[in-house]
C-alpha cells in the first residue's frame, strides 16, 4: 500500500502582524516539505521600516524592467497577496518541477473570503513583529505600501472586513448563548440519562465515564473473575483428557 502522505490538511494563517520576510520564509520551507497554506488578510502583513523608507525601495524596484520590450517583464505585482507571492517564490526554486508543485500547494487572499472566514486560523510566533520586532522600531503595513504602488482595493478591504467581524461577533454570542443552553440542559436530564450512558460506556462510545454507584463499578470485575474461573475449568478438563490418552498408551 502507498504510504500516507505527510500533510493531511490546509492550514490557514492570519496575515496580520507578520512580517513580511519572516514569515515567506517559512512558509517556503513548509510548502516546499509538502504543507498546503492558505494566507488571509495580506493586506495586514507588516515590513520593518518606515512607510517613506519602503516606499522609495519599491520604487526603484519599479523602474526594473526590460530595456527593449518591457512588456516581457520583469512584472511588478502591486496587490498585497501576490507582493507575499512574489516573495516566496523568490526563495524556491519557481522554474522546476518541485518549485512548481510547491507554489501549488499556496493560497493568498486580501481579506478573509468564504470558506476561511469560518475556519480556525493561525498564527506564526517566530514572524511575529510583536515578537520578532524591537519595541519603538518603525514599520508599515503592506497595504498602505501597496496603495501608494498602484492597488486601489485598500479601502473596499477594509469595508468588507468591518462587515465580517460584525456578522463574526453576532455569531460567537449567539454560539455562547446556545452552549450555556446546551449546558443547562445536560445538567437538568444528568438523572434521566444516567442509564444510557453507562450502557454506552460500556460500549466503548465516546469519552464517558460513568460513576453512578457501588453496583456499576462492581460490575466488570465480576464479569472478569467469571472469565477466570471458566478459563481455569477449561484448563482443567485439557489437563483430565491428556492424562486419559497416556493410560491408553500405556
């Protein structure tokens, strides 16, 4: 049989308060050894340096281009989740085969789009500016270089985000509401279903262990001696008929 893949599943990272190098550089390890990654919310990753700084860095990184038919390249991304893109890329190797398959396995998005809105996200402790980032030292956040780049998005972002953590924040109370009302109602049945319970434990269903009284607990050790005892007679009788066989012999 083939054997089982390494990485089963999509892991979605939150962008925000990443910064930008840190974190493509792990993200090219991870993609490279066979993780698939989902990175939302580009728009909020962070790069060490002033807005003015990395604003005249890209451009310069924009005047780039080929001298004769520019349209040939190089081509300069200005959307945030294909600048992280373009980062990562730069740390594999792109043009072969495994580079390939690599890029594959990414997924960047500006904002947070269904279905990752409703799925648990992730952070990287080892790229977080909080962590990574001397306190007091300047930083910018790619979306803010991107619009003064060319992106024209940033606002429409950020409207669609205001949305979704107001429709997010509804759905967590009415989740809270609707857990201590689930809770209310297992303590309030607890004696009614004490029964069903110990006959699924002893089923071997779920994590339930029931401790109703002296009888149940008794219950499986008696069960165990009875086995004992049966497996001793059965013992016993094995050892009569091979005695009865060596006085035929004899």
């Amino acid at each position: 049989s083939p054997a089982a893949p390494m990485f089963e599943k999509t892991v979605v990272i939150d962008g925000k308060g990443h910064l930008l190098g840190r974190l493509a550089s792990t993200l090219a390890k991870e993609l490279q050894a066979g993780q698939k990654v989902v990175v939302v919310r580009c728009e909020e990753i962070n790069i060490s340096g002033s807005l003015f700084r990395n604003k005249l860095k890209y451009y310069a990184f924009l005047k780039k281009r080929m001298n004769t038919n520019p349209s040939k390249g190089p081509f300069h991304y200005r959307a945030p989740s294909k600048i992280l893109y373009r980062v990562i890329r730069g740390m594999m190797a792109h043009k072969k085969p495994k580079g390939k398959a690599a890029l594959d396995r990414l997924k960047v998005y500006e904002g947070c789009p269904h279905p990752y809105d409703t799925m648990k996200k992730v952070v990287m402790p080892r790229a977080h500016k909080n962590i990574r980032l001397k306190p007091g030292r300047k930083f910018c956040r790619l979306g803010d270089l991107s619009s003064l780049a060319g992106w024209r998005h940033n606002d429409l972002i950020a409207r669609l985000e205001a949305k979704r953590m107001t429709k997010a924040e509804a759905y967590f109370l009415k989740k809270k509401e609707m857990d201590s009302i689930m809770k209310q109602a297992k303590e309030a049945t607890k004696e009614e279903c004490k029964a069903i319970d110990a006959e699924l434990a002893k089923l071997g269903y779920g994590d339930i262990t029931p401790n109703y009284g002296e009888e149940e607990k008794a219950a499986p050790a008696a069960a165990a001696a009875e086995e004992a005892k049966e497996e001793a007679a059965d013992d016993e009788d094995d050892d009569d008929d091979d005695d009865d066989d060596d006085d035929d012999d004899e």
